[in-house]
C-alpha cells in the first residue's frame, strides 16, 4: 500500500515562499471535480511559512516553518466531525469534500493546527489536499515540493523504506510539530526552531577574541560542552524552552566565569570578558 | 469546454510549463526533466557525489506569474486626455491628467506624426528612447530586438545606461584587474567545483544570494548552499542588515555602518601584513605596486595605521571581530562573493564605491587569487560541468539589434547616424537644464577609455539637438535611479514636448505618457530563448544547472488590444517609410528559424521536433575532462585556458594570453589606467582606500538633521518593478508588503533602540524623510538591522503619491529612490549611489 507522508527541514528552509505561491497558483481560481472546489483569488493560505526571529543583534537567525495540513493518522477533523464531510483516502490523505461541507464553518475549529480556512465566496471549508489530483495522475509530488528549491520538503511513500521519506524517519530526528496533540501527523519536521543560548568571549587584557576556549552549559538535568570558534563565539542550539541555564568558561590563566541564562527566549549573553 | 493545453515558454526567472484552458492560462509549473532529456552532471567531492535535481527552479516572484499576465494591464491604446499636438500640450498635467480610449491607427498616426514633426524641427538627435531590462524574455524580443532595431534604424540619441546595479565594480575593479569587457566582473568558470572540492569559508560581503542574486537563473543555486552547509563550509556575511542569506544559513554576521566597507577591506589586509599571513609569491610575481600600497596600509605615507581599532572606530564593527575575520580568512581557503553575478550589492552602489570593489581585488590577490578554494566567486554562476561548445545566441550578443545576429543587416553598432548621447541618470538635467556635460559611457566594455570620454547633452554642433521627445519602453525609473522627484519635474517640463510609454503594465512612470501603447507579455507570442543566457558581457556564464534552450510556445492571444512589441514598432517603421529595413520581410516565425538554424540546435534535432517538445536540455560536458577553473591559469602562470572567454568575435583580451588586461598585465595595487587618465582625482585616486562618504555618518551637520541611514538593496520579491503590484500574491508575503486598513504599504525595518525613541511599533506606518522627499512605509521593528541603518528594499513598483502628479508630495507606494541622492559616486564616476542615503523617520499621523 502506499502512504503518503512529508518531512519538512527547517534547517533547508530559506523563506523563499515558493510552496505558498506554488500552492495558490495550482488551487486559486482552479476546479479539480472529486478533489477539492476552486479557491477565491486571494486570500486562502493552504500552506504558509512561519517566520521566527531569533536573538539580538548582533547574534541574529531566522528560520521559516512552512505550516500546513499534516494529514494525521488519527485526525482531530476525521475523528469528530460529525457530517460525513471528512474523509481518509486509501493512501491516507486526509480530505474535505467540497459538497458534503458546504456551510460547515464549525470543521475550521476541529483542527488545532488550525490549519482548515474558510472559503468566504464558497461558503466551505477548506484545506491542503497534497495535491491529489496530480498523485493520482502519476505525480511524484505535490506542487509545494516540486516548487522547493532547498529540497527542504521531503515527499514519498511511508510503505516504502527505500523511500527518501521513509529513510528520513528512520534517522529518529523527525518529530510532530506538536507532539503533545498526539495525532500521529504525517508531516513532520527536522531542525524545529528551540532556543539557543550563545556568547562572544574577549580576552580582555589583549583584546582579542578567545578562540577555543571551553564552554560548559548545565541545566533542564543535562551538561553540554562547547568550544568557542574563530571569532570567540559559541552557541548550544536546541535547548528547551523556559529553563534556566548555568553557563561556564573556563581559561587557563583567566579567571573562570559563571553566567545565567533562561531560556523563555533565545538568548545571547554579549561579549563576555575574561580577565586574569 | 476544450482541453487543457501545456505550453513551454521561459520568464526571466525560469522556464515554465503554462496551463491553458479556455484561452486562458490557469497554472505555471517549473519543467521536470524525464529521461529522453540529457542527463544531468555530476561532481564528485569529499567522499560525495553532488547532482542537481532533474527539474528547473523557479524565482519566487514568477510563481505568480500567470496573474501578473492578467493583472494591472494596459488595455487600449491611450491618448492624454489635456495632450493636444496641435495646440496646448499641457505638459503640467502628466502624472494627474485622464486619458481617453484611442484607435490604434490614430495611435500610431500620432506617434510617428510627432516623431516626424520633431524631427524636421529640431533633428533627429531630440529624440531619445530607453528601456527597462527584462519585463519580458526572449532573444527576439527583449529590448535588444524590436526597440533596438527601431531606434537604430531610426536615429535617435541613445540613452546611455550607467551600470546600475554593480557600479563600483565596473567604474573601480576594472583599473585593479581589468575586464573590462566583462564590464567589471570577472570570470566564474567551474567555481562551485572548486568550492565544493577545497573551500572552507566562504565570505559573502554585501550581498544577499537567498534573495537578490537569482538574477534570469531561477533559485537555480540554493541547493548549492544547501550542499555547502551539509559539508560544513562555513559563511560568514558582511551587512548591515541581516540580510536573507545570513539569516538562514549565516555562521557569523558582521553589521558595518554603511559606506565604510573598504575601511574594513584595508584593516583586514592591515592585519594580514603584520602577521605576514598572505601569499607572498603571489603577491610578488602576479601584482603591480604592491609595496607602496603596503606603506599606505602600515600609515607610513599618512602617519595613520589603519589598523582594526581604526576600521573600528569607523565601522562601528568591534577591533576584535576585524582581526578575527583577517585571520580566519587568511587561515581557511576562503571565497569572496561580491555579488551575482557580482552586481546588485549595496556597498558598490555608495559614495566612493570604486574603493571597496579595488579593495575586494586587492585582499583577493594577497590570498592567491585562483588557488584551489580562493577564488571571487557570487555563488550564483559556474555551475558545471556545463558544454561550453553548444553555440546557442545570448540576447545581448548582437548589441542594439538582436535581430542583426541572424539577418541581412545589422544595425548595431553602425546604424544609428545619431552620435548624441543622453545618460540615464541625468536625463532629467539633460531634458531641463541643458546643455548638461558628463564623463563616462555608460557600459563600458569596449575599453577602459570609454570610462574617461566626456559627453554633452546637447551635442555641440549643427547635429546636436536639445531633447524635446521621450519614448520609454518597460518598467519604471522612480523606484530605481536616484532623487526621483527629479523625474515627475521632468515628465511636466515645457520642455518636453512629446512623451510615449509603451509597456505591458501600468508602471509609475505610465501615467506621464501623453500616448500610451499597450505591449503584449512574452506569453502572447513565440520567440526562443536560453534560460538564464544574457550573452555578451555575461558570455559564458552559466548560472542553471542545465543548460536549457526553449522554444517560446505562444500559450494566448494578444489580451485585450495588446500587441507585441515588435509588431508595434513594425506598424511604425511602416509609417516612418522603413518597414522593409526593420522586417527584411520577416515575421516572428521566420526570424526564430533563422536563430534555430544558426545555432547548435540542428546537430540533435529537428525545428519541428525542437517547437514540439519546446526545450532542449543541452548534454553536459564529458566528466573526464578537467575542469577549467577561474584565475587558476592566472595562478600557475599559464596562458588563459578558459572555455568562458573562448569567445568569438570580439575575442577575448585575456583568451590564449599569459596575465590579465592590465598595463602590467597584473592585479595592480596602483592603478596605471588611472595614473595615465585622472592621475589627480583624489576620489579615485591611483591606489584605493578608504574614503568617508559625502552623505553618511561623518557628514556631521547633516547626520544631526538626518540620523538614519537608509540602505536600499534590490528586492526579493520582484525584478525591479515587474512583478510588485502586478503579482498581487506577493503582496501576501510580510517580508514584500504589510497590509493594513486595506492597503498593501511596503516594509521599512527599524532596530528596536531607533524605533522605542520614536515611539515606533512594528505595523506602524511612518514617515521616511529628508530634503529630498517623502516616502510612507510600514515600520518592521527588528533585530536584524544594526541600530543607527534603516533597511528598505528599492523597486516598489506602485508610485501613488497622496497629491497626485506633485512632485514631493509623500508617496504611499514605498519608492524609496524618492530619497536618494543624484550626487554620483564621484566626480568623475557617472554611478548611482543609493545607499548614502540620510534620513529621519516619524509615525505618521495622517
């Protein structure tokens, strides 16, 4: 059998909105009978891109998290909408039928990605199909990954272990977006954004930058270590969220240093000065 | 209902497959090779093998593609409603006045009746015309074909284009390395081999690939990133906005303030003199003056060091951080990406801009220029292993008359008996208050003498003419030159007698035209073209990962009264007595066979089978065959073996030849071209340095007027003004256009300590000011500016002051070139120099 799923690297991610306009140029305006109704012109967003800012100047990242329709194997929409309107396809796409869900605007809260919009001309709920109709035409994939530039956005068959999908999940890195909804989602991410914690050190008696130095970082029941790079930095990238951090540099000939750092944001401490 | 039909045609951001339905395109898709296509290359690098995906890519701004042909189109000809030739011309109206729906033959009367009229009263030479680049693509039909054909046939003053979006390369690296020819740029053969196999870092010093450097090619080269990160070469960004590359896939961001890049060049190899961390053979046997420029350095001439705590106090980038990015570049075989192909970046569109890019080929050469992983490279070009040898036309190989290339007669570059010039930059001046002298020749890739030639508009002499007729061909110029409100007192001039606009689209500048001509999208008709192949300066570039060359498949007819350009020009040489010169009797079709037949294509397949498929994927060389890399000739001593200056005719300087086109045949430190030319131009003196900006942060008086720096690269979401405002999708994207109470205002980003003093949060629209204008934008309040810049794209292509036509009155649009400066890079540098820009910002209370 086949199964489709999507793994989506947010590290690849450059925020080029290719998958967004991708996605309103196949569906704006365009009927696919059996499949799903036009959208309006504007204005619907089957697939859109989260832009998150990280840090403070001058320790700044951006990453972009396309957001869409997850097709999950124990979808909220399926399992309590009550009309019929909601269907699973053999290959486990999960769709809206355009007919059955005319004026069923209460589907739009059964989703808690949020992820089902509403087609004011139309008066129906709607959502990302993974462009079915192209699949069953013998489409290798939807029209937001053909568009990817990055190859950011993995598509295939989860059946298949050869798959480029499969072999993806098998590295154990893929998570749900959010895996506390517990809905078996079958787009998954790698390299979601969490928080860092970074820092500049400065040898303060020459002024220069302390390359290579030790950087231990403690906290949420874990130790990491780190160096700093060429130009004194460091940086420890997927931390949890809200937790308070020890972070300690140590090199010889200076005096240790002994900093805090909670992460309810991403956190850079500056330039951290060693003395002797 | 008929069926969907599938046509192949190419934007300037890649090919596409286009949906028809009902006469009607419904969709656009990249093309996806199957494997009756060439196969695709493969490189082979630390333990991987690297081959690009079998489909193409599609620049963001052409997803949308298939509304921007519907969309905010010019339907009919158009007659100024106030504009009477025989009578009051009411030029004080253009911008504000109505218009009324005409024929096309009283349209064209009309036109060719003024053109003769001017003609007979003030000579050929009061006519100027000029053009956008790229709202269209094709090879026939791009500006180069119909409007340079026409003209040249004609007679008319040209406007001469300065270098706009890569001005201190071509106007500053030519006298430190030559290329001229390549007007600035150089040569980018088999680079992303080369990096690929031996880089460690690679610097990419104002200029933005993830978002501006696509140029024709698609998002061609993100994958090339993509890879280079999976291998870990590290990037390292120089802007003072956290621009798109830096924020996604950056190591380190470096914010100087803006103007004061080459302060930062000269610290860098400051450092690398002191510690003796250059490539001294290099330096020894392949420069020029290296050793005066040394004594500069170490301030044995001026007494000042320029050493990292002096770049420092002038970047505003910490001493530390300056040495510890001379020393990681001197450690690691290290790439300089300047640009893309190098243009489009902000520090070489500045004051003094010739001083960074010089400076840029300086640092290269002490780091041994063409060494296996050194090497100028924008990231954007080389790809390979790509068949240099399949001959197939660029547009701009024939110059000013593309169809020249295939037919009887070439009107370029002898046909034009008109020798008066216009410049672009000073048109307004030219048209105003003549007679207006300059020094320069626009593009500059016959010699570097054409930089030093001095101009007058009107050309003294019985054949010089006062400019009284404008005829504008695409796009729009008040979002992208400079100081534009010069450009709507322009358009309103009683000078100007007669102005014609011929576009696709409503543009800003549309709306002074007394006679408007509708054009057709390269959708409308045929014509044939390579993906991403310019041709001429661009010889040889490759910047896609396959070659493609496509038959242009006419998917629709004309919309609404729409023709294309060249029947349009057609219809007018017929007036004009010249229609036989301009066709040689041909029509589309005929002239694209004789483009098939003069090119490689015949050797694999057939014309029919050619506009059936509608592309051919050109094999890729044999993968046995060596790669030529740039400059590596130039490094081991040996003559220029390079396949991408192999070119014929005009040839190439440096082809088969040992050293570069220099006098020395050296990367000179000293300057002998500026020595023997302007050997007193202490602003482009014969050896470069840092020189303060005439509007920045050391402009003290106007600094306190004006504190903020505005910067203005080239936008991600557009090509120049083609596709905002047309597009509409895009306007959905918050990084292209915020939208608030029902309008769609574009972005200005603002660093946090800027805007909490103002009293400026994010969405807020706010006023962006200075003596020159004032442009109404949607405040982004970010990190990702450093404090003291401001940050706002060029290239809005909505021009919608709240007084309609007045000039100054504040523009809702977001052209931001309303702001900045027509003062030119230097005194005898003819550049635009957008970002030395000063500016205040307030909210605006309306």
């Amino acid at each position: 059998m086949t199964r489709y799923g999507m793994v989506i690297d947010v590290s690849k991610c450059i925020g080029c909105y290719n998958c967004f306009l991708a996605c309103r140029d196949e569906f704006a305006g365009n009927e696919y009978p059996g499949y799903s109704a036009a959208q309006p012109l504007r204005g619907m967003n089957w697939i859109k891109v989260i832009e998150v800012e990280r840090g403070r100047f001058p320790k700044v990242k951006v990453n972009h998290v396309p957001v869409t329709c997850m097709h999950c194997e124990d979808a909220a929409c399926l399992r309590l909408d009550q009309s019929g309107a909601v269907y699973r396809r053999s290959d486990g796409i999960v769709m809206i039928d355009p007919e059955k869900a005319k004026g069923n605007k209460a589907l739009l809260n059964l989703c808690p990605y949020r992820v089902i919009e509403w087609n004011e001309e139309r008066e129906l709920p709607q959502k990302c199909t993974f462009c079915a109709h192209l699949l069953d035409q013998g489409e290798p994939e939807p029209r937001c990954v053909e568009s990817c530039p990055a190859s950011a956005l993995t598509f295939g068959d989860l059946d298949d272990p050869e798959s480029k999908v499969s072999m993806l999940l098998a590295t154990g890195q893929v998570v749900p977006m959010h895996p506390e909804y517990d809905l078996k989602d079958k787009v998954t991410y790698l390299n979601l954004p969490k928080k860092f914690v970074a820092g500049t050190v400065i040898y303060g008696d020459v002024g220069e930058v302390a390359a290579g130095i030790d950087v231990l970082l403690s906290g949420d029941g874990k130790e990491l270590s780190a160096k700093t790079n060429g130009f004194g930095d460091f940086e420890f990238e997927g931390l949890a969220e809200n937790v308070q951090y020890t972070v300690k540099i140590e090199a010889s000939g200076y005096q240790p240093v002994t900093l805090t750092a909670k992460t309810s944001r991403d956190v850079y401490l500056g330039e951290i000065v060693l003395t002797k | 209902m008929s069926a969907e039909k599938v046509c192949i045609q190419c934007t300037v951001g890649g090919p596409v497959r286009v949906y028809v339905k009902d006469g009607v395109i419904t969709r656009m898709r990249p093309l996806r090779f199957d494997e009756t296509d060439a196969p695709s290359w493969i490189i082979e690098a630390r333990g991987r093998k690297f081959s690009p995906p079998r489909k193409t890519t599609l620049q963001s701004y052409e997803v949308p593609e298939r509304q921007r042909v519907y969309e905010n189109r010019i339907q009919y000809p158009l007659r100024r409603k106030h504009f009477d030739p025989s009578g009051d011309r009411r030029q004080e109206l253009r911008g504000k006045d109505e218009y009324v729906r005409i024929s096309w033959e009283e349209a064209l009367d009309l036109v060719a009746g003024e053109i003769r009229r001017i003609r007979a009263e003030y000579g050929p030479a009061a006519i100027t015309a000029m053009t956008s680049s790229h709202h269209n693509w094709g090879f026939l039909h791009y500006k180069m074909g119909p409007f340079g054909r026409f003209f040249n046939i004609l007679g008319y003053s040209q406007c001469l284009d300065n270098p706009d979006s890569w001005e201190g390369w071509h106007w500053g690296a030519t006298h430190a390395w030559g290329y001229w020819w390549r007007l600035g740029h150089c040569e980018q053969s088999e680079l992303l081999q080369d990096a690929l196999k031996h880089t460690d870092m690679i610097v990419f010093w104002s200029v933005d690939p993830n978002s501006t450097s696509h140029m024709y090619h698609g998002q061609e080269n993100v994958i090339w990133r993509v890879w280079m990160k999976e291998l870990g070469i590290e990037f390292v960004v120089i802007d003072p906005y956290c621009n798109c590359t830096a924020a996604s896939m950056g190591d380190k961001w470096i914010a100087p303030r803006p103007g004061t890049d080459a302060a930062l060049a000269e610290a860098i190899a400051y450092v690398w003199l002191q510690e003796g961390t250059f490539d001294k053979v290099f330096v020894e046997n392949r420069t020029y003056g290296f050793a005066e420029w040394a004594k500069h350095i170490r301030g044995e001439t001026d007494g000042v060091a320029k050493t990292p705590g002096w770049a420092a106090e002038i970047c505003g980038v910490p001493a530390h951080t300056i040495a510890a990015l001379a020393r990681e570049w001197a450690a690691k075989k290290t790439m300089l990406a300047v640009g893309s192909i190098f243009g489009a970046t902000g520090a070489c569109r500045e004051a003094y801009a010739t001083e960074w890019c010089r400076l840029c080929v300086y640092l290269m050469a002490m780091q041994g220029l063409g060494r296996p992983g050194v090497n100028f490279w924008g990231g954007t070009a080389g790809a390979g292993p790509i068949d240099y040898r399949f001959r197939m036309f660029g547009y701009s190989d024939n110059g000013w008359d593309a169809f020249g290339a295939v037919g009887k007669k070439s009107y370029f570059p002898d046909g034009n008996p008109v020798t008066q010039k216009t410049y672009r930059l000073l048109l307004p001046e030219i048209v105003m208050n003549p007679p207006v002298s300059w020094i320069g020749e626009g593009f500059c890739g016959n010699s570097i003498e054409q930089q030093f030639r001095r101009f007058t508009c009107p050309e003294p002499g019985p054949n010089g003419a006062p400019i009284k007729m404008i005829y504008r061909h695409g796009g729009s110029f008040i979002s992208t030159m400079t100081d534009t409100n010069r450009w709507v007192r322009m358009y309103q001039h009683p000078n100007l007698e007669f102005v014609v606009m011929q576009d696709c689209h409503w543009q800003s500048e549309t709306k002074f035209g007394d006679v408007i001509l509708p054009a057709s999208t390269n959708f409308e008709h045929s014509d044939l073209s390579e993906w991403g192949a310019a041709g001429g300066y661009g010889f040889n570039d490759f910047t896609c990962n396959h070659r493609v060359v496509i038959y242009q498949q006419k998917c629709i007819e004309p919309l609404w009264e729409s023709k294309p350009d060249y029947d349009i020009y057609r219809l007018l040489a017929a007036r004009l007595d010249f229609e036989e010169a301009y066709t040689e009797g041909n029509d589309y079709e005929d002239w694209n066979r004789k483009v098939f037949e003069a090119s490689d294509l015949p050797k694999y397949l057939t014309w029919e089978e050619f506009t059936r498929k509608g592309y051919f994927v050109v094999p890729p060389r044999p993968a046995d065959e060596e790669p030529k890399v740039s400059f590596r000739w130039f490094y081991e001593g040996r003559p220029c073996d390079l396949d991408s200056e192999n070119r014929t005719p005009p040839g190439s300087p440096v082809f088969g030849k040992e050293g570069l086109a220099t006098p020395s045949g050296k990367i000179e430190f000293v300057s002998q071209t500026l020595k023997t030319f302007a050997p007193d131009d202490e602003e482009r003196p014969p050896m470069a340095r840092y020189i303060p900006s005439w509007e920045g942060h050391e402009t003290k008086d106007l600094a306190e007027e004006y504190p903020l720096q505005l910067i203005s690269p080239h936008p991600r979401f557009s090509y120049h003004t083609h596709n905002d405002n047309k597009s509409f999708w895009l306007d959905d994207i918050p990084q292209h256009r915020v939208r608030k109470d029902g309008y769609a205002w574009w972005p200005l980003r603002i660093h946090p300590s800027d805007a909490e003093p103002r009293g400026i949060r994010s969405g807020d629209i706010v006023k962006v000011f200075n003596d020159r204008g004032i442009v109404l934008c949607a405040a982004i309040v970010t990190e990702r500016v450093r404090p003291g810049t401001v940050h706002s794209y060029e290239s809005a292509a909505r021009y919608d002051p709240l007084v309609p036509g007045q000039p100054g009155s504040p523009d809702r649009g977001g052209c931001v070139n309303l702001l900045s400066p027509s003062r030119m890079v230097s005194r005898n540098v003819p550049g635009e120099a957008n970002n030395s820009c000063l500016v205040e910002i307030a909210k605006w209370e309306a």
